[in-house]
C-alpha cells in the first residue's frame, strides 16, 4: 500500500512539472520605422516655439467664431459619442479590476433525492440514524444556507497585465476624443472662413451686376443713336443674366454651408452671426512649427496609437500566459441539514470547504495558440499603425507650411492681376464710350475681373484655412 501511495505521488509529481515546463509561443516582432527628422523643411532649426501648445481662443481672435466653437464643444453629437467611449473604456478598467480580486457570495438552495433502495446509498441510508431511535428520512431533503468565494491567483500577472491594458485603453480614448476636438475646432473654423469669403464673392457679383447693367443702358442708347446693334445689347444682356444667375449660386452655397456649421454645433438651421468686416483684410495668424519631436507630445492621434501600441503589447502577454498553469482557491462556509428544523443544530449542521486547484492546457490548445496568434498580430498592426501616424502627421505639417508661402506669394500676383483688372475695366469703358473698342474686349474685361476677383478672395479663404489647419496638425485646439 505504501509504495502504491509513492507511486501516484512520482506521478502527480511528474505530471506538475510537465505542467510547469509548458512552454509558450515566443511573439513576433515588427522592425519600427526611421527616427523623425530634426525639422520640417530643407533649413535645420532647433526653436521650439510651437503653436500647437497656445489655447484655441488665444489663436482665434474673431469673437464670433469662438463663440461658434463654444457651442459645437458643448452639443456636437459625434463629441458626445466618443465622450460615451470613453465611460465604456471606463468600466471596462472596472471589470478587470474586479477581476483582480476573490469574488464572494451568498448561496441558499433547497431539493430533495430518492435513491433506490438497492444501492449502495440507498442501502447505507436505511440503516443509519440520524439520532438513536430515528431513521434517516426517504425520500432525503437537502436545505443549505453558505456562503462562498472563488479567487484566481494572478502568479503569472495575466489579470494585472489584462487591468494596465484596459488602463491604456481608456487613455488612448481620452485622447481619441482630444482628436476630435481638435478636427472639430478646425472644421467649424474652415467652414466660418468659407461663409465669410461667399459672402465677400457675393458683394463682389453684386457690384459686377451693377456695373454690367450700367454697361448694358449704354450699349442701348448708342443702339438708338445707330452706333451699335442689336447683337451687342443681347451680349451683354446674356452676360447680365449669367451674373445673376451666379448671384444664386452663391446663395445656396451660403445656405448650405450655414446649415453645415449648424450641424457642427448640433442645432437646427438658423443664421450664423459673423464678422461683416472687409474680408480681404483678414490676415491669417501667425503659426511657428517647433520642431518635428514635439508632435509626440502635442498631436492626440500620435499619443493615441502610442497607447493603443502599449496596449497591445500587455494583450500578448496576457494571451502568452494563457499557456501556463492557473492556480485557484475556493472556500464555503454553511449550514446544510435535511430539514429545515436541524439547519442551526450547531457543530453538526456546519459544513465548510477549502480547496486548491492548479490546471494547465496540456492537449489541444489551438484555441489558446489562435488567440496568442491574433493578439501578436494586433501588436504588430499596433506598432505600423503607431509609424504610419507619426509619418501622416509630419507629412501634414509640412504639407500646409509649404501651402502657407506658396499662397502668399499667389495672393500677392493676384491682387496685382485684380488691381490691373481694375485699372482696365474704367479704361474699357471709356474706350467704348468713345466708339474705340467694341462691346467684346468690355465683356471680356469685366468678365476676367470677376473672375480674378472671386480667385483673389478664394485665396485669401485658403491662407486662413492653411493657418488654421497648421495649428491643427501641430496639436493644437485640444488643450
């Protein structure tokens, strides 16, 4: 008997060292892309002034627009989406947590059994007494009242691992929202600087109108003194029409777009208060890069992927453990008795347990490979996602610092090509009042002004938008 003991405990012996020499799969890894550059542009410089760090309502300076942006940060509904992710990354962090610790509670129940006589239970129970003299009853009744608690041994840090990852989580939704509130700020300051410059575009159609009709009663009365014809006023008539054709044009894209800033700030169609000021004297801000280091800090996106890669990594090694044993210890402690009667008969209705149990996947773990498999590929897609974020918002910045002095130097032709235009609309005009022109070359004329007018104040739109959107792509407006 004794060497039969010795042998099961060589075999339980042997059978936990197997266990604890499992071993798991080794992760893969991903080569991480080249450093970030030391500067946005060809000329290295180390100043790290970076307006990405200045508070959105010290950028804009138009009170009207900070006011818009005020309402879309308190009603914008996709804000309020990404704010409920942010609770449900929250009590994800609670659910690890928890699991973390014993879970315990309390457990009532109550049954009865009838075994057959000739068994070996049914047998045993007819001849025994429950007390002298009293039988055990037939059928048997069962009450219990216990309470109990179950606890997971965290030896390898899989639930401490699975708590940092789900903290991780949440982080990178706080900063999924910062993004989107910095693509917010932006977006509500585009679409303002587009109403803006439909409405100067459409001050400008206004007094094409004037000028072409005023251009047209000339074109009538040298008609009637035989100095032009009748296919010079329907020019210029057609042109007169295609003007005002243009002038409702434009007021549907201002409705449009006012219904557009609506649905940033979360409300039904109403007008958009803004400046009346002249819109060609508006000058974009003044926006300073820092250097390429910085966006680590300040862009949301770039801190997001960098959780979300942390994140993935504490996700392998949580699969990774998944391979080794789990050891778990659960304890009761009660009354039972088969009548509710003897359920406080106290020693002999007590009923306790401890015990111990430590389990490990021996055969057939393609489900726990396939998972390790998944969770190493999501930290590799992590760790591209995190490169491809950071190249996008460096290619960003230096998209719109390069946009920012090219536009400057269209909007300085422009401005000469429309005060030449200008200058040659009043000498057409006197031209042809003089009969030295013909009605062409003044259609012509007021036709290329117009058109390098609304170009003018299309750029001027774009150098604001460009400013703002350097601001934007440096991190800024979330702070």
């Amino acid at each position: 008997m004794y060497k039969f003991k010795a042998y099961q405990y060589r075999i339980a012996l042997g059978l936990c060292l197997t266990v604890l020499g499992c071993k798991a799969p080794v992760a893969e890894t991903a080569t991480a892309s080249a450093p970030v550059p030391e500067s946005f542009g060809a000329a290295k410089t180390q100043d790290t002034v970076n307006t990405g760090s200045m508070k959105w309502r010290t950028f804009f300076k138009d009170q009207n627009l900070i006011d818009l942006i005020d309402a879309a940060l308190k009603n914008n509904q996709e804000l309020n989406i990404t704010l409920q992710e942010i609770e449900i990354a929250k009590n994800d962090i609670r659910v690890k947590k928890g699991l973390l610790l014993p879970s315990a509670g309390v457990r009532t129940g109550a049954g009865v059994e009838k075994v057959g006589r000739y068994t070996s239970q049914g047998a045993g129970d007819a001849t025994t007494e429950i007390k002298p003299g009293v039988e055990t009853p037939d059928p048997l009744g069962d009450f219990t009242i216990a309470a109990y608690a179950n606890w997971e041994v965290d030896i390898w840090k899989k639930l401490r691992n699975s708590k940092k990852a789900a903290v991780n989580k949440y982080l990178a939704t706080i900063e999924g929202r910062n993004f989107v509130i910095t693509n917010l700020i932006a977006e509500v300051a585009d679409s303002y600087y587009e109403l803006l410059a439909l409405d100067s575009q459409l001050d400008i159609v206004k007094q094409t109108i004037e000028l072409q009709t005023n251009a047209l009663e000339i074109v009538k009365i040298q008609k009637q003194a035989a100095r032009a014809t009748e296919l010079g006023v329907q020019k210029f008539q057609a042109e007169v029409l295609t003007s005002k054709s243009l002038e409702f044009d434009i007021l549907q894209k201002i409705k449009e777009n006012e219904n557009k800033i609506n649905f940033l700030l979360g409300r039904y169609p109403q007008e958009v208060k803004r400046t009346n000021s002249n819109f060609l004297t508006l000058l974009p801000a003044e926006v300073n890069s820092g250097i390429p280091s910085q966006l680590l800090m300040n862009r949301p996106d770039v801190k997001q992927a960098e959780l979300e890669l942390v994140a993935a990594k504490l996700d392998v090694k949580v699969a990774r453990a998944e391979f080794y044993p789990s050891l778990e210890i659960s304890a009761a402690f009660g009354v039972q008795a088969f009548k509710p009667a003897y359920l406080f008969t106290f020693p002999e209705s007590i009923l306790y347990s401890l015990a111990g149990e430590l389990a490990a996947p021996l055969i057939n773990r393609n489900a726990i490979k396939a998972e390790f498999s998944s969770a190493n590929a999501r930290q590799i897609q992590a760790l591209y996602n995190y490169d491809r974020t950071i190249l996008n918002a460096y290619l960003e910045v230096s998209n719109q610092l390069s946009k920012i002095d090219n536009l400057q130097r269209s909007y300085d032709l422009k401005s000469q090509q429309v005060d030449a235009l200008n200058k040659s609309i009043e000498v057409s005009n006197d031209l042809f009042k003089s009969a030295r022109v013909d009605y062409f070359e003044v259609l012509m004329t007021q036709r290329d002004a117009l058109e390098s007018k609304l170009e003018l104040i299309d750029t001027k739109k774009e150098q604001l938008n460009a400013a703002v959107y350097v601001y934007r792509d440096l991190g800024g407006g979330w702070k």
